[in-house]
C-alpha cells in the first residue's frame, strides 16, 4: 500500500491535485483537514484592525498495488 498527502495554498489547487491522484488509482481517505499555518494581527496604533490567516489545506491518500508472486518450483 502507498500513502501520499496532497497539500494546497487553497481549494481549487488541492482540488486538482486530488483529481489526478485518482486518476493514477489513488483513493482518498478520510476527509480533507485546513491547517492555520501562519496568523497576523494588524493594528492601527493600539487598536485592533484585523487578523490575517494563512491556510494549508490537505487530502490523504492511498493506493493499493498489487504485485505478483511467481513461486518457482
């Protein structure tokens, strides 16, 4: 069995990754996970603006390969 994660800065990147991984027989497990990977207060003086967040978003995937076994008698 082969395990990969995808990971992505948004959707749609992770999105496509997924549809080819499936395309090269690989089955998604579980769901997908959004990660905060990074945050930013903004200010303006001592007041509170805004927080800015960045995101990782990613997809666990499996795939069974099989392989033959040739007994040589």
């Amino acid at each position: 069995m082969e395990q990969i994660i995808l990971t992505s800065s948004n959707p749609r990147g992770l999105e496509k990754k997924i549809t080819q991984a499936i395309g090269e027989g690989y089955v998604p497990v579980g769901s997908h996970q959004v990660v905060t990977i990074y945050s930013q207060n903004k200010f303006s003086g001592s007041q509170h603006m805004a927080t800015q967040h960045e995101l990782e978003y990613s997809q666990s995937m499996v795939r069974n390969q099989a392989k033959e076994i040739i007994n040589k008698f």
